[in-house]
C-alpha cells in the first residue's frame, strides 16, 4: 500500500499528476478544491470524496485504483468537521483518520486541541488498525500555546494506544527536533516548520518498507508544504 498526505494549498487538479510516478493507493490532500472545481478536467482516480465549507478549499480523500475502498465512517461527527474517520477495505483493511486541523471559534480548541478532543471521542475506533495522517499544524514546539490538548499530549495518548509517527519511527528522530521539514512559512527556506504527519498503529507501522519527505527544491513552486510518501507491505 501507497499513501501519499501532501497539503497541496488549493488548485489540486492542476497538480495531480506530479504524484503520477509514485503509483499511489490512497492520496491524502488538504487545501483541496471540491468535485465542482475540476470541471473537464479528467480525474483519472477511483474515489474522491470531499469535506469543506468553500468550494476553492477542503480535504479530499482520494483512492487511485481498485486496491482499495474508502466510506465515511458511521460514527463521524462534524463537530470535528477535519478529523475525519473512513472505512478503507480493500488488500488491507483498516480505519483511516484524515485531518486538515485549523482555528476554531473555540482558540482554546484550535488546531491541536482540535484533533485531542475528536481522538477523545473516537476513543473507541483507535482500538482498530488505524491511520491518523494529514496536515496537523502542531509540533512539540507549539506546546507553549494554551490548548485543551497539546501536541505532546496528543503523541502520549497515541502511544497510549500503540499508535506510532511513522516519521519519527522511521528516522528515530524525537518530535521537536526534526531535521526534515514539512512546511515552509510563506514559501520561505529560512522558515521551516514539521507540521504534517501520518501516525499509525503497530501492526500497519511494522509493514513499512519506507518514507520519504519531499524536498524543498522539488515541490516549494506548487505548495508550501512538502509530501510524505510511504509504502507498505500488503502481506504483512
């Protein structure tokens, strides 16, 4: 399996098919514009599915073959309208969170304490293979802001549950101190940010054959943020 999460900031079917070589299964896109948007342009994918207020700017989910299937899990609730969990079947099965974290009218709830409060209510689906991956906006770093849950709460209660940062497991990087970088503040090299990541549990973590994080060089003229690219084992 080949999962792609790459924050493509807005006019995505302008650039689907740089993603054309790495043959992935699943594609995980925030900043993503709506089916309306694409117009005439062909979609060459199997499933798209899309959650957001503004036609220009949600999160699409897509599937790019016949490997796998996803549908929005039953116990979605829009309270946490970019924490979004999917039933994905196919040569593997499992539950997939995709999540885009932003502002809420709530500042104390925004971004990380956003994704806390939703892991808190689908307590019960993080019991089940699972993938939590999308553009989180939070890094250790950020712990210093005042949230309902920061982001070393957020890892501690993953691991709680056996769920683990690819990135970190990967590299055997500690969170805070990455040396590769997700996001790039207007664009700018001298302003990096890790910020984006896929966290899975166990068993889909000890299929991984590897992980790759996009460069700067390669990806800073179509979006701010760099893609993580993984692959997985589907005998595992």
């Amino acid at each position: 399996m080949k999962l792609i999460v790459w924050n493509a900031a807005m006019r995505f079917r302008d650039k689907l098919g740089y993603l054309k070589s790495y043959q992935a299964d699943i594609l995980i896109i925030p900043e993503c514009e709506s089916q309306e948007k694409w117009g005439q342009t062909k979609l060459q994918v199997n499933q798209f599915l899309w959650f957001g207020e503004k036609v220009n700017k949600g999160i699409g989910i897509f599937t790019l073959n016949e490997h796998y299937k996803i549908e929005l899990h039953p116990l979605y609730n829009k309270d946490f309208r970019y924490v979004i969990p999917l039933l994905v079947t196919g040569k593997r099965n499992f539950i997939l969170f995709a999540v885009w974290s932003q502002n809420t009218k709530a500042k104390f709830e925004s971004y990380i304490g956003q994704i806390y409060l939703a892991l808190k209510y689908y307590d019960s689906l993080l019991k089940e293979p699972c993938v939590i991956a999308g553009d989180w906006n939070s890094n250790k770093n950020f712990d210093h802001i005042k949230r309902v849950g920061t982001h070393t709460d957020v890892v501690n209660l993953l691991k709680s549950k056996g769920i683990i940062s690819i990135y970190h497991h990967y590299f055997n990087e500690e969170h805070g101190v990455e040396s590769q970088h997700t996001h790039y503040f207007r664009k700018e090299c001298a302003r990096p940010f890790h910020i984006d990541y896929i966290f899975t549990s166990k068993d889909i973590l000890s299929s991984l054959i590897q992980m790759e994080v996009g460069e700067h060089k390669d990806w800073i003229k179509l979006s701010d943020h760099m893609p993580l690219i993984t692959d997985f084992d589907d005998m595992n």
